[in-house]
C-alpha cells in the first residue's frame, strides 16, 4: 500500500530524526572520548553532558516517531511536545551554558513549530487526507496501550507514597539544576577551578582554625573542619548523587540487559559461561566487592570518584541479568509465546513483541530502587575515606568530615549537630524518595494486584 | 530427588562458586603491574630495593596459571595472605579482631530474624491496618538511612547526650583489667561477654553490652527492614491462596487460619532471603565497626581501604565471600528441610 | 428428599468494588433448597454460580460486600439469617453444618500439612466432645479388658497403651466441659502433659482412615501421611470431599469439583458423589457449567446468567421444557452429533454497568421494548418452575 504523504511532513520528520541521531552520537561521543566541542566546564562535565545528551537524543527520536506516526491532533497537544522538548534543551543549557547546545535547542523549536504550521489540515499547500486515514488506524491501535497507561497514572496519582516520592525525587533534581543559582560556584572556582570542590571560607579560617561554626547569615547551614560551606556542599551534593544514581544504576542497567538478553538468546553454553559469570560476582556482599575493586583501580591511575561510580556498575549488571533473564525464562514459557511461534513469529521478533513489554515493569522497579541503594553505597565508601576526596561535595564524605566534631564540647555535647544531621537528612530524604517510588510502583505494576 | 541428593548437589554445587571466587579476586588482582603486585610481599622496609627478587621468589613473574597455582595454595595451605603496610600478617590480623565481629554479629543475627519475621507476618496479616502502616514506615527507613549517620545520630544522642552507651568494645576500666598482666582473666571464646560470665566478671558483662547496644541496634534495625519487607509480602500471596479460603470454610477461626495455615507458607519464601541479610551484615559490620571504634575485621579492612593496602582489602573479600557462600548453603538446606514439596521429592 | 426447605437466598445483592468500578455481581438472586435434595447451580464462567456457593458461608472476599438480601436457614423449623450472624455462630456452621468443597483439589489443600492434618484439623474443631468421649471410653473399657486374667503379655502391652492416667483423663473431660478451656490448651504445648494429646491424636487419625476408605481411597493410612503434592488429581479431590463430609454436614456446597480432572477420573468422583449421598444423605448444591453433569446428577436445577438466578425447575422439566430463552440456547448449544454446531450470539454484558432491565435482552430473540428498561420479576411460570423472564409475568400464580 502506497501512502500518500505530504512532503512538508516527511521532511520535518527526517530533520527531527537526524537532529536526534547527531545529539546521540555527540553523547556517545563525549562518554568514550571527552569532549571534542569547547566548553565551559571541563571533562567531568563532558561526561554528564553525554549522559544528558544521550537522553534528551531518545526524546528527540521519539518526537520524530510521534512525527511520523501520529502526531498532536490538537494545538493543546503541540504547545505540550513542543514545550516539553524545549524545557529539556532549556535545562541543559542553563546546567552547563554550552552554546552549541543552545543552538541545537532552538533549532529543534523551529521545527517543531514548522511542523505544526505545515500540518495537512491547517495548509492546503502540503495538504492531503490520506496521511490521515493512515493516523487515524494507527491511534486505535494504540488506544488499549494508552489506556492502560492512563489507569497506572491514576494508580500513581491516588497512592499518596507515590506522589510522595516523587515530588522528593523532583525536588532534588530540581536543586541539581539550579545549583549553581542556589549556591553561587564563583568562589568555589576561585580556589579550585572546580565547582565541585566546595569553597573554604579563609576569614574564618584564620579567625577559628578548622573548628565548625555555627549556622549564620554567611553560612546558611554553618560550616564543617575546614571551615567548608555545608550549604553548598549540600546544593551541589544534590548533582552529585544524581549524577552517581542515574549513571551507576543506568549504566549497571544496561550492561546487565544487554547481556541478559545476550545470554538467553543465545542459549547453550554462551548462556552457562555468562550465568556462572554472574555466580561469581554474586558471591561477593556487594560493598565488600566495590571496595576492593577501588583499591585496585586507584594505584591503575583512577581518580577515586570515578573509581567509585565505575567499581558500583561493576559489580551492580549481574542484578540486571539475572532479572531479565529471570523474566525472559519465564515468559518464553508462557503459552502466548508458543502461539506466537506457531504462527511463524521469528525468534527475535518475539522477544521484541512479547517478552520486552511484559518485562519492563520489574525493570523499571529495580533501577528506581537500585538507584537509591547506590547512592547510600558511594555515601557510606565516601564516608569510609574511599569515595570522594575531602573538600568535595558529596554528603556522605561531609559526614566523614563531621567524625571528629559529632561529641562536641562537654558543656555542649550537640554543639555541632548541623555537621551531620544536615548533610544525613538530605541523605536520606533523597534515598528515601527513590524508595518510596519503587514500592509504590511495584505495588501499582504487580498485575495480580492491580485489578483489586 | 530426595533429600540428600539434594543437600549433595548443592555442596557439588557450591564449590566451583568458591573456586570462581577465588579466581576472580586472583583475576582482578593481575590487574596490577608486576612492581605493585610485589610490594604486597613486602615485610619490611629494606626489601623495597629488591623487589625483582620478590617478584621471582613469588612467581610473579610466571604465566598466570602457574601463578594462580602458587597463589592459590598460599591461600589455603600457608594461610598467607600478604601482609599489610604495617607490617603485619594480614591472616593474623584477622584472626585477632575476628571474635570482635563475631561477637556483634551474633547479638544481632537473632534480631533481625525475630524483628523481621515477627513484624512482616503481622504486616501481611493486617494490611492497611495500623501496625502494617507502621511497620511500612519502618522498613522504609531502614532502607532509607544511611547506617553510618544512624550510627553517628544515636552516638551523638546516646553517648555523648545521656552518657548511656559507649563506644569501643568495653570501657577503659575492663580494658585495664583484661589487658593486665598479672590479671586472673582468662580467655575462652574470645567474645567478652561470654568470658566475661565465665570468668565471673559480671560488671565486664555489663560494661561489654552497654558497648554492644548501639552497634547491634544499628545493625539489626537497618537490617530486618528488607526482612520484613520480604516476609509481608510474602504473607499476602500465602493468603491469596485457595487453600485459606479452604481452611475458613471449614470453620476456623481468623487467627488460627493466619497463624496456622498461612504463616508457615509465607515464613518459607522468606528464608531464602536469609542470604542476602548476611550480606546486609557483612557490609554493615564493616561501617557499624568503623563508625563506633570497635575494632572488629570490618574497621580493619575499612582503614586498609582507605589507605590504598591492598592485602588487608583481598583478604577480607575473599573471607566475605566464603561465609556468604557457606551460609547462603546452609540457608538453602534449610529450606529444603522445612518444605515438604523439595524435602520429599 | 423432602419439600421442607433447607436453605433459602432471598434476593441476594453482591457488588464487589474495584478500581474499575463496582461489579454487580449477583443481582437479586432468588433460590431455595430442599432438604435432601441435590440441586444444580448452572452458568457460564462469570455468571456468579460460585460467589453464591461462598455467600451461603458469608466467606466472599475483599473487595465484594453483601449488599442486600437474606440468606435463611432452617434450624429446627426457625429460620435464621445468617447474613446477620457472629462471627462464632458462622464459624460453627461452616464445615459443620454446611460444607464446602472446591475446584482445584491441589490449591485447596495446604501444601505444607499432610492429609491427616488437614482433615483432622476439621474433625478436632467440629468434633471434639465426640473424640474426646471416645478416648474415655476406649480408656475405660481397657481397664476393664485388662482385669481378665486369660490375657498375654502382648495383648496386655496393648490394651494398656489406650489406658488413659487420670491426669490425662481430667484434661479430656475439662475439654469437654469446656471447649475452649485456656488451660488445656496450655497443657497441649507443654512436652509432658501434652500426652493426652497423642491419645486423642491417635483417635481422629483414626477417623481420618475410616473418612478416606469411605471415599474408596486405597491403602488410606498410608495417603494420610502423605502431603498434598504427593497425591494425585483424583485423589487429591477424594481427600477434600472427605474434608468436606468429615463432619457430617447437612449440606455441601461443591463448586465444580470435577473441572480439572480428567474426563475419566470425572466420572469416578461423579460416581462417588453419587454413592456417598445414599449413604449420607447429605444436601448437595452442584455448582458446574456442564448441562451433562447437571442432568446426571441433579434432582433440581437453578440457571444462572450474568449475576441472575434465571430459571429454577425440576431437572426434568428443564430439559424438556425450558422457558427462559438463555436456557433453551443453551440446550440448543449442546453438539449433537449431525447437527450444526450452534452459539448464542453476542457477549455477556460487563458487570460493571449492566443493562437497566433484563440483563439477558441484547442477545434474547424474545425481547420485547419492556426488556431493555425493566427487570424481570421472578415467578412461577408454572407449579414448581420459576423463571425470570417478561415473556411469563402475565402467567404469574
């Protein structure tokens, strides 16, 4: 069947879709390699910008997808793409002030705007209805996939822990975000060159020595030994949690997928070697095992940090194998997926069609729970001295700062109080988000329980 | 299959995982170039010089299979571990703080079991009532809290608040009784508390478990959280099931159907997370030790960390890795003991 | 079987409350049953024949509530609604005075209990004075045997084993007198005193044996140490209608109880349903969706279509003159062979919002303009045959 498809509308797709393959090979790029583009901020920087990049490339592609697909019936829904994308490209450039970006976001906007002003219903100039039959076909088939989808958000919306959790996770990211409008990073870069490294207050230092001080006008959460600002470390803690979250879980997850899938796939003895891979490393208490794979990879030349965040995916991708694996075992015996097969699906086209979307639920649950547990992991290796330098802003490694204040003076024994209990509570709050979150979904997702 | 294959083939079974362990630390350790993998045998300064010599002495320099050969059978003929950079055999350092750990673990082990087991079936029982809120609320916090800032929190409260417990693993006045050298203690186990009755010491009884308070509490309460977790809902897919409504229709009554019939088909799932809670207390006792000065394997491999000694660091993973593994075995024989499907075949 | 009535559900409203919405599940649902009879419950997956099994025990779960009607029973010509009862006065009639046994033998027994647990457990909380009476007796007449002087050493041993001490005794007569006596149940956990325990053990075991050789179970002391995945379907399903008539109740409840079984075994349990009644006389409500099992077994029949009782007859006179129209589809549906194989057309209405008037109107070829907007009174089409169709409103006695 030959569509008829208006020019206009196939172009702005296929811009759409090459914009967002150029984004996601940028950020491949910049995670492998560094950064081939100037920017303000340096390598460690290239790696979050890949991160991002990388995501904000799906969007795009999916954007095209829905382009191409279906695409907004209304002007309600264009203003929400078209926002949605460009609060994203807004985010990163506000984050990190790459002006290329910047570029790329407004680039995106025009065409999305293009695209809404050449629909075939409002220009008679690209007009034609059969792209509109074909859309039409396509909406009902989506529409029982989009209904469940609207039943879970009311199940999320009427579980008070859910939206509990996420207006934490929300909160957080967004300080992250605006950190540097939170708390200001010009001093910070002044001694350091690091934004990271938190800024030492000299006049105070030289007033007190290292001894912490109270919370003042200066200092909204007092200081730490050092005489190190405990607000900022907190503020730009936040972009070090999440970066250590959504990288070390996100990269354990898809490690651990791809060579789950990988492995049953393939069956026979590439299945044996690999599961027996994953019994090996599950031997192993998982800090226990982080730790020794730091030490081994600091005197290999690793910073520390980066030595943290790479021993946690090591040893967090077994998880993730075992669990899709687990769940492609299951569902390959099923009877839906023998009918599949006695109609002549092809292997892989199986799993794409019946076992992914049927076990992206337990997924989805483990990395929102995962990422809470890896961020208490690299808090509690800074705090043992292993993870993040003194003087960084990680919270767990403020924590470590506060061991030699936490009795405080005879007279007052919970004179420095503001040393630990600040920094924990944002700890556990952003924990405590994730958690919450992952317990209400699982108990959302879980079908035999849904239907009650 | 009955029984005692059953228990064989997981022995059978767990072996291999051993030796892959242990295959894995030796892997990760090559890692290191020939220089750095001889200073682990470094016993004191002087041999710094000669390290080419170390070097051949412990084959270091052979392909790797020998190498894994030699390096295998100092680890479980000779009990070498290497030594760390104080100079001190890694393997005997161990085996000093070892009753330390011991000693804490053993306190909390019963805990968590009994908080956890305990709260989650109660949990599941009620569901949405008040004690599973609560306990909800529990078992999120344990798995919320950092167990290092709970640690330094009640510290902060309990010590240096109301002077109630200490840290360190007994006061100054038992170390100095202990430690005396004319002093009529004996040790018999190595764990305070008990040589404290033996001995007849009972103030040192008291003292050494109002030192064992706060890390045990931070221990057992972080750790029964995913217990209960696990046994709740466990608990309620045991009381989903046909046979409890099978049971009311015979006529029992609310608590015998919870407490008979669906109590012990949730408590068996629940066990087979028993493993992962010895993982839970391997890794906490590292921090809970660190955090209170109490001077157990976990402090001791925790400073080796952090001051880049790498012998310390490898043996206890590998120690880790063997207790986790032996118990996770034990657990698994258990299990099959309790359930009549594997237990009869 | 007699016309006194057993058992009588006035209608009965049941609405089970989702995130869906709330599911009318039954629908004024009208039915008595006499007394000795066997009266089947017939319907399609979904038309609430097995939710009405579990209303008579007020055993429904969750998220459904009763929300109307009345379940009456006969005791002792007064009728007592049980849908207003405690919690004690339900317990005491389930497994008692009615039973209930159901579709999967294998989820309905507890896995991790062995077969004589699980029945003893019935026969100790319905029958216990019985037991413990017997133990007495057994006791006392050992000590009388044992004062013969002709006996052996052998027979003696023996005789002396069922010889109860006189604390044990005074424990089982406490459990008589009081039934839920704390102290007796202390003593029961205590390794010394408990060994009354064993005595009584000993007895229900062997009522357990004597229940299994009645359901025609070969070698029944062994399968009552057997636990529940050991057994097979057939065997499986004997043991829970031995669960089930332990205690002799006046009625069963059986929610298709041959479904999952193999045809063959079917018949074997279909059969040994049928033996047990002569020799119990128990009142049996046969819940099932198969017109067959129905015509074999049943004096009486009830169809139920989409949360209605729609049609209430002899069995007889269902078969050959059905009146509600979804019944005579239904018979019309069974394949015969040479005949063309017939379907009702169209789908079961949702639950969740079922149509205003007779639930059964889109897919009648009977409907009439009243069908759509106004329910259908139950009455007597003829003596003895109720029908819930406008078509037999102007026939009402």
């Amino acid at each position: 069947m030959v569509e008829e498809r208006p020019l206009g509308t196939t172009l702005l797709t296929l811009l759409e879709a090459t914009v967002g393959l150029i984004e996601i090979n940028l950020g491949i790029l910049m995670l492998l390699v560094g950064n081939p583009l100037p920017t303000v901020l340096g390598p460690i920087d290239a790696f979050s910008t890949g991160i991002l990049l990388v995501f904000l490339s799906i969007m795009s592609l999916f954007t095209a997808y829905s382009l191409w697909a279906g695409g907004p019936t209304n002007w309600i829904q264009a203003v929400l793409v078209l926002v949605i994308d460009a609060i994203a490209k807004i985010m990163l450039v506000v984050t990190y002030g790459t002006s290329w970006i910047a570029l790329a976001a407004t680039l995106e906007l025009d065409l999305i705007a293009l695209y809404y002003l050449t629909r075939p219903s409002t220009t008679p100039f690209f007009g034609g209805d059969g792209v509109r039959s074909v859309l039409e076909k396509f909406r009902i088939e989506m529409q029982p996939r989009i209904k469940e989808l609207r039943f879970t958000f009311r199940l999320v919306r009427k579980s008070p822990l859910s939206i509990v959790g996420a207006a934490i996770i929300i909160f957080y990211v967004l300080i992250a975000i605006f950190a540097p409008y939170l708390a200001d990073p010009t001093a910070a870069i002044a001694q350091t060159g690091d934004p990271n490294m938190m800024w030492k207050d000299n006049e105070l230092l030289r007033l007190s020595s290292v001894q912490p001080q109270l919370p003042s006008v200066n200092h909204p959460f007092g200081t730490m030994e050092g005489q190190y600002d405990i607000y900022y470390g907190c503020i730009w803690g936040a972009r070090q949690a999440l970066r250590i979250g959504l990288y070390v879980a996100g990269g354990s997850m898809l490690i651990g997928l791809a060579i789950g899938v990988f492995a049953s796939y393939y069956g026979g003895w590439i299945d044996e070697v690999l599961m027996r891979f994953t019994d090996i490393i599950f031997a192993f208490p998982g800090l226990i095992l982080s730790m020794t794979l730091v030490v081994i990879l600091v005197p290999l030349g690793f910073n520390r940090l980066d030595a943290v965040m790479l021993s946690l995916t090591i040893v967090g991708w077994p998880g993730y194998s075992r669990l899709i694996r687990g769940e492609i075992l299951r569902i390959k015996n099923e009877d839906y997926v023998e009918a599949a097969k006695s109609v002549g699906c092809s292997d892989l086209r199986v799993i794409y069609k019946h076992i992914l979307p049927n076990s992206i639920y337990p997924i989805l649950i483990v990395f929102t729970l995962d990422i809470g547990t890896v961020v208490l992991g690299a808090a509690a290796l800074s705090f043992l001295g292993i993870g993040a330098p003194p003087g960084y802003a990680d919270w767990g490694q403020i924590i470590a700062l506060s061991m030699n204040w936490i009795y405080g003076s005879p007279s007052n024994p919970f004179g420095n109080w503001y040393t630990f209990v600040i920094p924990g509570l944002f700890i556990s709050m952003f924990v405590m988000g994730w958690n919450l979150l992952g317990d209400a979904l699982r108990d959302i997702l879980d079908p035999t329980m849904r239907r009650k | 299959m009955g029984l005692r294959t059953y228990i064989l083939r997981r022995i059978i079974l767990a072996i291999p995982v051993l030796f892959g362990a242990a295959l894995f630390v030796f892997a990760v350790i090559q890692f290191l170039p020939v220089t750095l993998r001889a200073t682990l045998y470094v016993t004191n300064e002087k041999q710094i010089s000669r390290l080419d010599e170390i070097a051949k002495l412990y084959h270091l320099t052979d392909p790797v299979y020998v190498q894994f050969y030699y390096w295998l059978r100092a680890l479980l003929l000779e009990r070498n571990l290497g030594t760390d950079s104080l100079g001190q055999p890694v393997y005997e350092a161990i085996m000093k703080r070892m009753p330390t750990t011991v000693e804490i673990v053993m306190y909390a082990s019963p805990i968590i079991v009994a908080i956890g087991l305990t709260l989650g079936v109660l949990s599941g029982a009620n569901k949405d009532k008040l004690i599973d809120q609560a306990s909800r609320v529990l078992a999120i916090m344990g798995t919320s809290l950092p167990s290092f800032w709970f640690g330094i929190v009640l510290l902060s409260i309990f010590y240096a608040g109301l002077q109630w417990f200490p840290p360190q693993r007994v006061g100054i006045e038992a170390q100095k009784f202990i430690g005396m050298a004319n002093s009529s203690w004996r040790w018999y186990t190595g764990l305070v508390t008990i040589d404290a009755l033996i001995n007849g010491q009972l103030w040192i009884f008291v003292d050494s478990i109002r030192h064992l308070v706060l890390p045990v509490t931070v221990l057992s309460l972080l750790n029964s959280a995913v217990m209960v977790r696990v046994t709740r809902s466990s608990m309620l897919e045991a009381l989903s099931k046909d046979y409890i409504t099978a049971a009311k229709a015979k006529g029992l009554t609310r608590k015998e159907v919870i407490n008979k019939h669906a109590r012990r088909n949730a408590l068996i799932p629940a066990m087979t997370i028993s493993g992962l809670m010895v993982a839970g207390l391997l890794t906490g006792v590292t921090i809970t030790e660190t955090v209170f000065n109490m001077g157990g394997i976990g402090q001791y491999a925790a400073r080796s960390a952090t001051r880049i000694d790498i012998p310390p660091v490898i043996g206890y993973t590998i120690m880790s890795a063997v207790v986790f593994v032996i118990s996770n075995l034990i657990v698994d024989i258990l299990y099959a003991y309790i359930d009549p499907r594997i237990r009869l075949g | 079987m007699s016309e006194e009535r057993f058992l009588r559900i006035k209608d009965l409203d049941l609405r089970f409350y989702t995130y869906e919405g709330v599911v009318e599940a039954l629908d004024k649902v009208n039915l008595h049953i006499k007394n000795g009879e066997t009266i089947g419950v017939v319907g399609e997956t979904g038309c609430g024949k097995s939710v009405t099994g579990l209303s008579e025990l007020v055993l429904i779960p969750s998220p459904g509530r009763i929300e109307g009607g009345k379940v009456l029973l006969n005791r002792d010509g007064k009728w007592v609604n049980l849908l207003r009862q405690k919690d004690a006065f339900l317990r005491n009639v389930r497994g008692n005075e009615i039973s209930m046994i159901f579709q999967d033998p294998k989820s309905a027994l507890n896995p991790v209990y062995t077969v004589e647990n699980q029945i003893g457990e019935a026969i100790t909380h319905h029958r216990m004075e019985e037991m413990c009476k017997r133990v007495i007796d057994n006791s006392e007449k050992a000590k009388e045997e044992l004062k013969r002087t002709d006996l052996s050493d052998k027979e003696k041993a023996k005789l002396r084993k069922n010889v109860l001490s006189n604390r044990e005794k005074r424990f089982l007569e406490r459990i008589i007198d009081y039934p839920e006596d704390t102290i007796a149940r202390w003593a029961s956990r205590i390794p010394v005193l408990n060994r009354f325990k064993k005595r009584l053990n000993k007895e229900v075991k062997k009522e357990v044996v004597r229940m299994l050789k009645d359901m025609r179970i070969p070698d029944p002391e062994r399968v009552a140490e057997m636990y529940p995945h050991e057994l097979s379907g057939g065997m499986a399903q004997r043991v829970v209608i031995a669960m089930g008539l332990c205690c002799n109740p006046s009625m069963l409840i059986a929610d298709e109880p041959t479904t999952n079984l193999d045809v063959t075994v079917q018949l074997q349990i279909l059969t040994l349903i049928k033996e047990l009644k002569k020799e119990y006389g128990t009142t049996i409500q046969y819940i099932t969706h198969d017109m067959g099992v129905v015509a074999e077994m049943c004096d009486r029949v009830a169809v139920m279509y989409a949360g209605n009782v729609v049609e209430l007859a002899d069995v007889f006179e269902v078969f050959k003159n059905p009146l509600h129209p979804y019944t005579r589809a239904l018979l019309e549906c069974i394949p015969r062979p040479g005949a063309e194989f017939k379907s009702i057309e169209g789908f079961v209405p949702s639950l969740i919002s079922p149509p205003e008037g007779c639930r059964f109107n889109d897919r009648c070829p009977f409907a009439m303009d009243k069908c759509v907007s106004v329910k259908p009174e139950f009455v007597a089409a003829k003596a003895g045959h109720q029908v819930l169709c406008h078509l037999y409103t102007g026939e009402a006695k």
